[in-house]
C-alpha cells in the first residue's frame, strides 16, 4: 500500500524530532500503522535551514499554505503555534478534506470549538495528543481508556517550566527569579517566559482536559490563571515542614452549588501531601492525575516537552489516523471524547465559588491575643482549621509567622475572612493565601 | 441508533462490576459511544446469585454457550477465566462473527496466538485492556499511545497482592508467611494464592506486555517466573540501607547477545533505587514503567485490581468496539500492536544470557581474608562491584553478613562465581541473590 504522505508545517524543535523519529523508526512504525508513513514536504522561514535539517530529502517550501493546499498530501502537521496563522492553516486544511496533527494548545483552547466542528462536518480528524503533557498519552487515555467512568476530577503538572522552577526553588531554598535566570540558562524557560510562569499555558492544556473530561465545549475565557511568579521560597519551606509539597496544577473538577452542576477550571499553585506520588514528580516532568468513578485514581507521568518526546505523541496521533482512517466518520473517536451533539452545557464556575482547602501564612505582632482573634474570624466564618503553626520571632524580631491550614471550604468565604485579618491592627501586611488539595 | 448488546460470562466480581458501572454510567457512555450499550444477558453456575446481582433486569442462563451462540448479542464478555472453557467459548464467538473482551491474562498469554489469528481471519475484534494492570489503560498507551517509539524495555508492578506482601513486609519488618496470612485475611491474596506469590499471574501480564511492545507472539512459555515466597525479611532490610526497594516485577526488555537481537521476558524480585516514582508504588497498586526511544520514560500507575477499576477496563474495550466498529478489519488496531504479518521472530533468552546488576548476601566467617578471597572470585569472573556492606556480627556472634551489588553483568557469570563462593570454607550457607534493576 502506498505511504501517507504527511506535510509538517515547521520544522523546528518538534518538527525536527518529527521528522527524524518518522525516519529513524520508520520500519517499527510501518510495522504497527500497515503503511509507511512519510514527510514528504516541510514549510519554514528559513529554507536554508529547513533543507539541512531535512538532509535535504524532502521538498520545503517558504510559503505553509502551499503544504496545506498540496492535493498529494494526506495530513498536515500544523507545528507553527500561535493563534491566527494556524487557525487559518488548519481550517483551509480541514477544508481541503486534509486531517490535522496539532501541537497547538494556545489554538485548540480558544478556537477547538470553530475546529472541531468544521472537521467533524468535513469528516477528517484533528488530532492533538502532543498538546498537552507533551509525549504522554494522556489524551487517549481520557478520551478512550477511561470511557466508562464518570470522571469526578484531575490535576495535573502540565508545564514543564514551572515544575522546574519550584523543584529548584524547594531543593536550593532559592527565590524565583534566581532560579528563572537559571532555568533560562538552561534553556528549560524560554527567553520571554511569561505564558509558562503565568499559568497560560497550563491554562490552555487544563482547558482542552476538561472538555474531553467532562464532555464540554473548551472556554479557555473562564478558567482561572494564576502562576508562580508571587511564590515565596519561606511558603515552600513552611509547605515542606507541614508535610506539603507546592506544585502548579492545572485542576479540572465536577462539583455542585447550590444544587446545581459546575466545573471548576483552574491553574494555581497548590500544596499537596508530600507522600502522594504526583508530589514527586520533580524537574521539567510531566504528570496528570484523574480520578474516575469506577476506576479510581491513575497516574500518567511523562516528559512534557522537547523535541521527541512531543513528536512520539505527534506521531501516535499519524498512527490513529492511518489505522483509522477507513472508520465511518460518524463512528471514530470523537475529537472531544464525547459525541458532538452530546456536549454538556455545564457553566464554569467563577473562582468565588470553587471549593477548596487553604494554607493562609500571615506576620503577627507577638503579642497576647492575637491568635484568639484570628481563630475567631474563621470561626465566625465557618471556615475550621485542619492545622496550624506559630513561628517563633527571630533573634530580636518581635514580629512571627503564623501559618494555617484549613478545611475545605468555599473561597468567598476565605476572601472575606482575609480581610477582615488584615483589618486587625496585630496582622502585618497582606496574608498568604495558597489553595491546598488532598488529591485522595 | 440501536443500542449494542452485551452478553457477559460470568457475573461475579468483575462481572457484577461491568453490569454495575455500565448502568450507572449509561448516560455518560452513550455519550461518549454514541449508542447505548447495555448487558442483556449473562450466564453464571448460580442462577439465583446472578439473578439477584442483576435485579432481575437480564436474562440468565446457566450455560455460556447459549450466549456465545445468542445471534442478538453483538459482544461476548469472557470473565470465566481458566483456560480450557474460556478458550472454547472465545473460540466460539468469534466462529459467530462476535466481537470479544475478555480479561482473562492466563488465557491470552497460553493460547493468544490462535486467538487472535482466528479473529483476524473472522475480522473481529478481541480486546484484553482488563487483562493487564486492572483498569490502567497500559494496553491502549503501548499499542496506540507510543507507536512511534521502538520501545526499549518495560518493567512494571503488575500484580497487586504480592506489592501489597511487600509492601508490608517492609512497613512492618514481618517475614513472608506472616504477611500472607494478613493478606488473605483482608481479602488482597486468595486462598489458593500460588498464580500471585509464584509469580504466574505477573508471568501471563508480562508475556502480553512483551508481545505488544514488541511485535512478537506470545510466548508465556519461554517467560522466566519466580515468585516472592524465598524473600527474607532481612533482605528487604538491607537494600533499604543501601537506597533500594524490593518490588516484584514483570521485565520486558530489547537487547542484543553475541551480536544477535534478543528479549528479556523475566518475573522476580528486584531491587530498584527508593528514589524513583514506581518505587513508591505501595499496597496492592499497580505500575507500569515503559522506556521508549523518542518519548524515554513514561509511567502509568492504578488500581490493578478489582470489581469496579477491572470494570472499567472492559467497558473501554466495549466503547472501543462499538466506536471502531465500522472500520475496515484491516484498518482497526491490530490486536498484537503490530499488524498479524509483521510480527517479529526475535528469540526470548535463557536467563543465563540475561544482563543485569546483582544484589549478593553471604554469611561469612568472621575472620581475615574472606573479603579479599570474595572480591577475587568476582574479579576473576569480571564482575565489578558497585557498592559493598559488611555488617558487624551481632553480639557474641562470630558470622557477618556481607551484601555486594554489583554492576551490570550476565547471569550465568554470576551464577558462576555464586558457586565458586559457595565453595568457599569461609562463606557459610548458601549466597542469597536478588537482581537489581536500576530503570534510569
């Protein structure tokens, strides 16, 4: 049988390991698929470059559309990232009759909608493993390994960046520009690094987790981002002697208020025991934990990132579509685990109403009465505390850490209880607020 | 659409679990389906039990070969286990154009190449998610998730009773027989537990694993197996000392010997360093470590057991099917990974070819000498030792006990130079050896 010929639109870091992996495994590959697969045309800014990169043994092109426009290719690769161009180039292609791999959360978070329902009427795939988690397969175990659960939550480390920076700022007791600069040197954060240290790009790949999760449409606009950036070194050290560990978590979680049915779609620093496995996931690996009804929990832990680490998943996605290509439309894996006209119109909760548990780290003027009039505000709140810890004053200090954790509970109530301490004349500066999960 | 018929046999523990789940979970899976899927009959030795487990809902038979031959029933489940019917039965169904899942391990790993081979030439499917790992969907990553990767080796804790064992004896500092006894009390080891603590039911998952990761039949028969009755208390203790874990494993691994391809397909106790993620893998959990070229390592970790967790494995066989259903034979998931033509005949090694690290304990007489005389053998037989431990003889004793890891090497060297030691006047008893993997 004759090749599928791929077009890879870029040829960088994930094109080029693409591209070599297909060639270096080709016969292991032709072996599973029952095809060869084969690049057979790249397209890239700087054709000199392309061509040495691709030993010169396929055709590059300067200009991405003429790959997608190309009727001797089966599947277009789109590599390029960003918003626009790639919508543009994914949608002519999927109006082509083309099937799609993308590595593009940014696109799929706030434009899967418009994608997926444009291939679902032309009837090609959009295949999309290697934007989140990187070369894990985490996708295909949401969206067919786990089809008989209902999935209740997951929480995954989902950007590599970040996972690096707080195992360094936890092992070296550094702060996190120090280690930024470091993990810039080292080329695990990229030169402007604020989608990664902001949580957007967590943001986009919890997005894109909770739609196949939960059987809703992606609303990138309403999941909560909060990154790492305000995290001090003395929580994580405080976190450690509590027997928590400070992880950036992309959360995706069923619940109910008030009766009704919410989603909870967030990216935030978190304390988490330190005795559970995801906890130890350490450097610029991956991990996501989800929890079904049936099954329980399982864990998926992998690279997140690099070159053929993401192009295994790139190539997986090949693979299915090559298997799969014959499937009646109607009856492939659907591009969001669910069937289209099944999507659930479940509303994302707005982070007042999300539910969860708190470590609050505030400065206290060491004097008596402090600590009744603290405990009593969460009391009036009905907030209840889980643990709680008093720092002595340094040498000649006057002044000490006071750190809680609580139970769960809701977050307006947690803000409201947060400013009435910093009202109190003994509470110095702002409180700490760190969201905590049990993950049990 | 109409909805899919399911016929199960056998309803008991993971039976009554898939009846459960697909029931409770209708909705969520028909979603995701896009048809119903619903149990519309089951078989079982007690009639009345199976009526009462069901709530009168389906039909009940006592012979499995009703259903097997039911022309309504558009999937057979086999949950009977064993060889000799479930083989029949399986055999069967697929005679009458039915799509089968099964969970049976020591079924596929004995007789799967005549399985399969029938149900290619039938053109149906037989999927075996629950066969491996409960409801960790292992099968689905190495078959679909990594098909890019020519995967190097996989080594996984895949049988929860004899981790559970383990993990106790360590916790605890309790001998085999002891914790055992517990485990039977609380339900984790059967009253016969010989498949566990032999090692044969991590055998039968191992030989599926190496199959699919590999491209090459199933051969359970080549597979080396050794259980965790012979492990002392003691030396749990020891490789704890030393930064070690003792976790039974199932190895899969690629190598070459005397310039030839050859796999490693071998069930035993193994230390690994504490320090890695499937390390702390604790109770009766599974994992699975898989190490591929592009993607290096990933692991999956769950409940490997269960009514509920094996449940889900099988109803994500049954989405499977009725997804895929309409694809072209030749077009869906091959059952083996590997298209049926293209299975590789790479032989499985005698353990003596093997290649491994060692873990060696001797009890030696306490006097000068003895270490000069044991490095010396190793030397000669150019084995070199990575660490080395003597520990005091107790009070009043005049024996120590010496433990030697050594670095990699092949097993019939060590064997060798285990019996030249064993010959030695100051070496008393026999030389205790466990194999240590260091899964970097």
């Amino acid at each position: 049988m004759n090749s599928i010929k791929v077009g890879l639109l870029g040829v960088g870091n994930v094109g080029g390991g693409t591209f070599d992996v297909l060639k270096r495994n080709q016969e292991e590959i032709r072996r599973r698929a029952g095809r060869g697969i084969e690049v057979v045309a790249v397209s890239a800014r700087n054709l000199e470059r392309a061509r040495t990169r691709t030993h010169g043994e396929v055709r590059v092109v300067a200009d991405p559309f003429e790959i997608v426009d190309d009727p001797s290719i089966d599947i277009v690769v789109e590599l390029i990232g960003g918003y626009d161009t790639a919508r543009e180039l994914v949608m002519r292609a999927i109006a082509n009759g083309k099937h799609v791999v993308t590595a593009n959360k940014a696109l799929l978070a706030v434009h899967g909608n418009e994608i997926f329902k444009a291939a679902q009427e032309k009837g090609v795939m959009v295949a999309f493993e290697a934007a989140v988690a990187g070369g894990i397969p985490i996708i295909k175990a949401l969206r067919e390994g786990l089809t008989a659960n209902r999935v209740q939550w997951l929480a995954g480390i989902i950007n590599g960046t970040t996972n690096f920076i707080l195992s360094e700022m936890r092992d070296k007791g550094l702060d996190f520009d120090t280690v930024l600069k470091e993990a810039q040197a080292l080329g695990y954060a990229e030169a402007d690094p604020t989608f990664d240290i902001e949580g957007v790009d967590a943001a986009h790949k919890a997005t894109i987790l909770s739609a196949i999760a939960f059987g809703i449409p992606v609303q990138f606009a309403k999941a909560h981002v909060e990154g790492i950036t305000k995290l001090e070194a003395i929580d994580i050290r405080y976190a450690e002697e509590l027997g928590y560990r400070i992880k950036l978590l992309g959360i995706a979680k069923r619940t109910r208020v008030d009766g009704a049915d919410g989603i909870e779609l967030r990216v935030h620093p978190t304390l988490i025991p330190a005795k559970r496995l995801i906890a130890n996931v350490e450097g610029a690996m991956n991990a996501v934990l989800v929890q079904g009804d049936a099954i329980g929990a399982t864990l998926y832990y992998g690279k997140g990132a690099g070159a053929e680490p993401t192009a295994s998943a790139v190539i997986a996605d090949l693979v299915d579509i090559t298997r799969l290509a014959t499937a009646d439309p109607e009856h492939r894996v659907p591009h969001l685990a669910f069937q289209p006209d099944e999507l659930a119109d479940i509303a994302i909760l707005p982070m007042a109403e999300i539910t969860t548990s708190y470590y609050l780290r505030m400065r206290v003027a060491d004097q008596p009465g402090v600590l009744a009039d603290l405990t009593r505000i969460l009391a009036d709140s009905g907030i209840s505390i889980d643990a709680m810890m008093q720092k002595e004053p340094g040498e000649g200090e006057v002044q000490a850490d006071i750190i809680m954790l609580t139970h769960q509970t809701q977050e307006k109530k947690v803000l409201a209880a947060i400013a009435r301490m910093e009202g109190l004349p003994t509470v110095l500066g702002s409180v700490t607020k760190i969201r905590l999960e049990n993950l049990a």
